[in-house]
C-alpha cells in the first residue's frame, strides 16, 4: 500500500495556506447550519437543540485536536483513512474509508434535496424528484472533469454563506431584522421531557459533521505543521459561531413545532423578518451552501472510492484515472447510483442519519488511531509529532466516548437505522480484513514516512 | 537568513487572527447562551436541574478550544525557523 491516497496527489506543487484548509473545512460544514440541525428541535425543543450544540461542539472541538496532530504528523491525503491504515490496521481502514465514503454521499444527497425543495417552493410546478437527479448529474459531471476551478468557487460560496449567517445574527440582535420572540422559545422548550433532551443529540452532531476532512489536504500543503492546525482550529471556531447564532435567530423567529419540520430553517427565519435582503441573501446562502457542499462531497467521497480500489480492497477497476482529466473518473462516476439510491428515499431525516451515524464510526476511530498512533510513537520529534496536541490520549477517550454516547442516543426514532447500519459496517469489517489477508504488504515507516520503526519492533 | 522581524510581525498576524476569532466565540456561545437561559429560567422550571449539565459543557467548549488554540500558537512559536513559516 502506498502512502498517498490518490495517485493525482503525488507530486502535487505544494501551496495551500491556513486560509485554504478553513476553507475546505468550512465549504463542506456550513451546510449544516441552513438545514438538518433544526431535527434536534423535534426531537428535545430549543433546550433539546442547545444540549445538542454544546455536547456534539465539545466533541468535535476534541476531534479537530486529534485531526489536527494526525494530519500535521502523516502528512497524507487520505486523512482519517490514512490515520487509520497506518496506527490501526487494514480492517479498521477499509472500515473508515467506506465510512467516509458514505457519509459524504448521504451527505451529497441531502444537499440535493434540499436544493430540489427550494426549487419546488419557488416553482411548485416543478418536482422535486427530477430536480435532486439532475443536481447529482451536474456535480457529478462537473467533478468528472476536474475540481480545482469548483472548488475555488466553493470558497467563495461559502464564504458568502457564512456573512449570511453573520450579518443575520447581528442584525436580529441589535433590531433591524424581526422581532424575537420569547414566547417561542418558552412554547417549545422540552416537548419530550428529559427523554427528548437527550433524544437531540442524535441529530447534534450535523452542526459540524465533516470538519475533520479540512486535515484531507495536508498533503498540499506549504507549511502542514502549521496550515493544519491553524486551519482546523479557525473552521471550527467558525462552526461554533455559526452554530450558536443559527440557533439563537431560528429559535425566536419561527415556532419550535415548525422549527423542527423545516426543510430550510434559516431561510424560513428570513421570511419570518419580512425584509426582502435577508430573505435573498439567505435564500442565496441556503443554495450556495449546499452546491458547495454537495461539490465537496462527491469530491472528498470519490477519492476515498478510490483509495479504497488502488489499496486492492475494492476491484481495482474503480482505481482509473482519466488520461486527460485527470480525476478518478470511474470512482467519480459511481458516487451518483448510491447518491441517487439515497435520494430516491425522498426523506431527508433518514439520509441524514445515515450520514452520521458513518459519521460517527469515524469519530471513534479518529481518537482511537491517535491513541494507537501515541503508542506506537511516544517520542515528541520534529520529525514524527511536530504538533503535540493538549491533554492527549486523555481528550481521544473522553471523544470516543461521547460519539459512543451519541450513537446510543439514535435508538429513539431511528434503532432500525442504527442496527442496518451497525450491521453494515461489522460486515463490512469482517469482509475487508477477510480480503486483505490475500494482498501482500510491504509497509516500510522510514521509506513511506521518513519515520523510525515503531517503539515496539525497536 | 531569516528576517527574525519579518518573523516574529507574522506570529503576531496569526496570534491576532486567533484571539479575534475566539473572542468572537466567547461574546455569542456566551450570549446564546445566557439569552436563552435566562428567557427559560422563570418559565420552565425544569432548567433549574439541568442548568449545571449545560453549564459544564459550555466550559468544556470553551475550554478546550480555548486550550487548543493557545498550543497551537505555541507550535507554531516553537517550529517557525526550522520549517520556514513565513517564508
């Protein structure tokens, strides 16, 4: 196995900058804030949808810490699939790789829907169906031929979303945009008691699921020491950010009932001002967000199809690259049968649990190749850890125990989902490591990494 | 050889960045927060049981973001002339 995830990786100009790994970050997250996270309003209230803010932000604050020294440290592309083949072993990385790879379809779908219910809303001629498989064609096509030119526009897309959110929040506050009401927030506090309260953190972690793929483009960058780190914590600050003003704005301008239902929360609290410019903008910032998303998406997801393929756990059909394009045109090109195969569900709420519950499986196993990673390598070099992440392996525990938590908390409303996909991945589990007792390895540390051998075989 | 001012005006542009964004953070998690709070305290009397819950959370939030951006400057302070940071 090679240590780059993708072939179009290796000897790639190194150039990108703190700024560019927010921005990854960020482009595929924000989504988050415009829609899905109000499913922890019908679940446990406003004080439902809090809990699950805070719990699910002190999670992934101590994800982006255990990305953020994984990522600096390797060096390499493949990001949590990476981590996991490295510390871990095949089993488990074929285990995050597909994880990955469906948490980001699921979530490519979502998106698509989500556009398709703004198009029918705006021309209720149009169906919503036909709309969310033309939006998976287009992106589909789009990273069928490249993804640089989109992915800059995903920048700007998202950064337009985020001033959004922004400019609302602040806006609300101060009192040029709506009135906030009081009554809403007390009205729909706690429906389902404690029970739902703790129900919410089911759908917390769609706030900020996907962070971890900003350490995806370590390997690009100029100065990995220092983008990753950076980057990763600045994206989650502004996840965080976002976060609490999405709630605050959404909780006291739409009722919590209609709240939890709503297919595009932000932009209903904007029509809930009345004001033509916030209605456009977050009209605007819904749709940007989820193209740029969606975008990310099919990108991030083709390229772990594809390590998946080259690393021979899959037919090495899937591992192609376009003689001319240069993207992993067939990896690409298989993501839209099973983002449709999502789609065509037409519920939002199920593919989005699917989305974190894969999510989830790459929570525990981030923690657990950080903490495998620290045995393996105890020493604190330049050259193996330049960034010492604090408090660790204490932080990776205490993470993998409340994405454990959380995952627990799917039993109310979605147990069918949480065991179908609990089932899958255990399978998936058993299959891979059954496949890749056939593959020989050859796993040099000096020569793929420039490391010393483990403490272990020293 | 490396512009040491040059150096140490760029730490200070990514320190400034830092302390921005996180002091962004603290003014609305907190204001969300208490807003929230204080708007259910009266009206639902169950908050009063749960406040510590929400309340440790809210520390630890803030605490281990606070913590992590602190070593991240740290190593970045440490490493910036054997990787070239600012180059």
């Amino acid at each position: 196995m090679s240590g780059n995830t993708n072939s179009e990786h290796a000897g790639v100009v190194k150039t990108l900058r703190p700024y560019h790994v927010w921005a990854l970050g960020v482009g595929i997250v924000l989504v988050g804030e415009y829609m899905g996270w109000n499913f922890t309003v019908a679940k446990g209230g406003i004080l439902g949808s809090l809990f699950a803010l805070l719990v699910a932000g002190t999670m992934f604050v101590m994800v982006s810490l255990c990305a953020s020294e994984l990522g600096s440290s390797t060096k390499l592309a493949g990001g949590p699939y990476d981590w996991a083949r490295l510390f871990v072993g095949p089993g488990a990385a074929a285990l995050v790789g597909l994880a990955v790879y469906m948490e980001f379809i699921a979530l490519e779908s979502a998106d698509a829907i989500v556009v398709a219910s703004i198009t029918n809303s705006i021309f209720p001629e149009i169906q919503t169906f036909p709309v969310t498989l033309l939006i998976i064609a287009f992106l589909t096509f789009m990273n069928y031929r490249g993804v640089v030119a989109a992915l800059n526009l995903n920048f700007a897309l998202t950064f337009t979303a985020l001033i959004a959110i922004i400019v609302f929040f602040f806006a609300n506050i101060t009192g040029f945009a709506g009135t906030w009401h009081p009554e809403y927030l007390i009205s729909g506090a706690m429906p389902n008691g404690f029970i739902g309260i703790f129900a919410a953190l089911q759908f917390g972690p769609w706030f900020y699921l996907g962070i971890e793929g900003a350490a995806m483009c370590a390997e690009e960058c100029k100065h990995p020491t220092r983008a990753v780190p950076l980057g990763q914590q600045a994206g989650m600050i502004t996840l965080l950010l976002g976060s609490g003003m999405t709630l605050y704005i959404c909780s006291g301008l739409i009722p919590a009932a209609e709240l939890g239902t709503s297919v595009y929360p932000l932009f209903e609290a904007a029509t809930a001002t009345g004001s033509k410019y916030l209605i456009a903008a977050l009209g605007i910032g819904t749709l940007f967000t989820c193209l740029a998303s969606a975008n990310g998406t099919v990108c991030d997801a083709s390229r772990s199809w594809f390590a998946l393929s080259r690393d021979k756990f899959l037919t090495n059909w899937f591992a192609d690259v376009h003689p001319r394009y240069s993207t992993p045109y067939r990896a690409v090109i298989f993501t839209m049968p099973i983002a449709i195969a999502f789609a065509f569900s037409g519920f939002l709420d199920q593919v989005i649990t699917f989305s974190i519950i894969s999510g989830l499986i790459c929570y525990v196993m981030i923690p657990f190749s950080l903490i495998r990673f620290r045995k393996l390598f105890p020493e604190h070099s330049q050259k193996v850890r330049p960034f010492v992440g604090p408090m660790q392996p204490t932080l990776a525990y205490i993470t993998i125990f409340l994405a454990i938590v959380i995952m627990s908390t799917l039993n109310w409303g979605y147990g069918f989902n949480l065991i179908f996909g609990l089932l899958f991945y255990v399978i998936a589990y058993f299959y891979f490591s059954w496949r890749y007792k056939s593959i020989e390895i050859n796993h040099d540390w000096g020569e793929d990494l420039g490391w010393p051998e483990p403490s272990h075989r020293r | 050889m490396v512009n040491k001012t040059k150096y140490h005006n760029d730490l200070k542009k990514d320190a400034g960045i830092i302390v921005l964004v996180l002091g962004l953070l603290f003014f609305s998690e907190t204001f969300v927060f208490y807003r929230i709070m204080s708007t259910l305290w009266d009206a639902v009397p169950e908050v009063r049981i749960i406040f510590p819950v929400y309340l440790l959370f809210l520390v630890l939030l803030l605490g281990i973001e606070t913590i992590g951006c602190i070593t991240v400057y740290k190593s970045i302070k440490e490493h910036m002339y054997d990787f070239n940071y600012y180059d």
